[in-house]
C-alpha cells in the first residue's frame, strides 16, 4: 500500500521552477506572441508564486501586476500584495473596483438574497457562506452566518436559491478584475496568467470567464503544499509564505475549506493526490486519522465536485466543426 504522509508530495522545487520558467518564456514568445506577462496579485500564495515564476521566466521589466481590492477585500491582503510587488521589482497598479461592482449592481444583488435569508441583515452587518457534508456523505448544504453590527453571532440554512443569487452576484468581482487584467493584457501586447493550484484547477474553484479565464496557467499542476514550498523556495517574503488560504470575497473572514472543500488544504492535497493515484480510502483514513466512511466521503465529495463544474472547463460548443480552424 502507498504510504502517505508529509513527504508524499515534496518535489525538486528548482528543478520545477526551472521548468516552469523555461515553458513560460516558450509559451510567451512562440505560442501567445506577447511581449511579457500581467497577473493580478491578491496577496495570496497563488497568485504570488505565479508572479515570482513569470519573473522568473521573463524578468521584473516584462511583468505587469494588479492589485484590485474591492469594499469586502482586507486590508492585510492588499497589503501582502504591496510587500510582493516591491520584492519583485515589478511595475505594479492598484485600482479599486468597488465603484464599478457598485454601478453594475454587485452589493445590491447580493444583499438582497442576504436579506432573504435573513430580513434584519442591513448596515453594518457582515457575513459568509459555509458549506458542510463533505465528510460525512451527505449532500453539501450551505449555511449563511453573519454579525450583527453589535457583535452578535447569527446562523441560518440558505435556501439554494439565495446561496445561486449571492454567487452570482460575488463572481462579478472575479469578472471585472479580469477585465481589467485584460484591458493592460492588450495595451502592453502581454498575456494574462491565470493563477490556480491543482486542486483549486481540478475541483472547479474559479469563475468561469472570471479567474478562470487565463492565457497560460503556470501552477495548476502543483498541490497547494507544494505552491507554499515553492514560495519558500523562491524566498519569497514570509509575511507572504505565512498567509493563510481565504477567499478574500466576503465581508466576515472566510476559510476556503469553509466555503468549497470538505478539508482543510494541507489534507485535501494528500485526498486529491491518493484518489489521483488510486489508493484505497482505508489507507486515506489511515493518514488522515478519519474513519474509512468519511475517507469514502471526501472521494465521492471529490468525485461529484469534478462531474459538476466540468462545464467550466470545456471550450463553447460549436453546432458544427469550423474545420479550418481545427
């Protein structure tokens, strides 16, 4: 049996950079025909290591960043993402996209669906979204918990139609940042580099012609493990490599393993990796200390979250081949 534990997913991390810088400069100059690169940088691991590999494929001179904040973005964030442009040495511009998902009516959508769920919500207050169910074999079911301007702590169940409202409305932010990364794409003649890990690119956490819209994506074979070893191996700065994962979309501090995975990364990296490589989920349980249902749990969990959002992967269907083109 295949043992799993802390050395399962460590690689050759300058080999790999290497790799990665070499296929980047490739895919830049002979695929894409651009002249360097743009990533919007949130301040987050992903987008970090994706920018220290552009650097390093291309050089500080030929890679723009983005910092885009927004009204539910935090402070700490932005500021990670500051730290990382000037450690880089890249040209970098911050533009708040708050007044634009205001004027196309992001806030409104969403708090409307909010105050659905939940009629005392209103200014002041703050909230996110968590899901459970998948450890435990059930079906994933989302629950809406938000503060109160006085401190106070409420939970309710979201109905689902409210939980699609809210989403919706929350993906305009991926969407009018990519817009923007593709406004500075085409005037510098650049590409635009997408910036998942492999679990985020294989379980559907993206927007579809949001943050999933991208011109090369240079992570999305590495578990997140490894995106956090290769941030250190880059010698990025620690206050960056620190970071822990959060959506960063909604008012109340959120985890990504609250809103998406059944797991935290750390273990939905191992669950991915030996679903990956076939090995039973008695031997998941063993090195997860979960019992072999919840194992059996996070594969189908796994499984049905690959089957849903294939449709964000696949390319718009044609009603007959353009064969010209093929």
């Amino acid at each position: 049996m295949t043992t799993l534990d802390a050395t399962t997913l460590d690689i050759d991390y300058e080999a790999e950079a290497d790799r990665i810088a070499a296929k980047l400069r490739e895919v830049t100059a002979r695929q894409l025909h651009r002249r360097g690169l743009v990533v919007a940088i949130s301040g987050g691991i992903d987008s970090s290591v994706s920018a220290a590999l552009a650097v390093r494929a291309l050089g500080p001179d030929r890679v723009f960043t983005l910092i885009l904040p927004e009204q539910d973005s935090s402070d700490d964030s932005a500021a990670r993402a500051h730290i990382l442009a000037k450690h880089l040495g890249v040209r970098t511009e911050t533009v708040d996209i708050a007044p634009a998902l205001a004027a196309i009516g992001c806030y409104t959508a969403r708090d409307a669906a909010v105050r659905h769920a939940l009629p005392e919500y209103g200014e002041g207050w703050k909230f996110k979204i968590v899901i459970d169910g998948g450890t435990e074999g059930r079906i994933n079911r989302f629950r809406l918990i938000a503060q109160s301007p006085d401190g106070a702590m409420v939970e309710r169940e979201l109905p689902l139609q409210d939980y699609l409202t809210i989403v919706a409305a929350t993906n305009f932010k991926q969407r009018i940042r990519k817009t923007l990364e593709y406004f500075h794409a085409d005037r510098l003649n650049y590409g635009v580099v997408g910036t998942p890990n492999r679990v985020e690119y294989d379980q559907g956490f993206f927007v579809k012609n949001g943050d999933g819209s991208a011109d090369v994506k240079p992570i999305a074979h590495l578990y997140k493990s490894q995106v956090y070893g290769m941030a250190r191996h880059l010698g990025l700065p620690e206050r960056v490599c620190a970071a822990i994962p959060t959506t960063d979309t909604y008012s109340l501090s959120q985890g990504q393993d609250e809103f998406y995975f059944a797991l935290p990364y750390q273990q939905m990296d191992i669950a991915l990796w030996a679903l990956n490589h076939d090995v039973p989920a008695s031997g998941l349980a063993t090195a997860l200390k979960i019992s072999e249902t919840q194992a059996q749990a996070v594969y189908d969990d796994i499984r049905n979250k690959r089957r849903t959002t294939r449709y964000l992967h696949q390319a718009p269907v044609l009603m007959s081949p353009v064969v010209e083109l093929d």
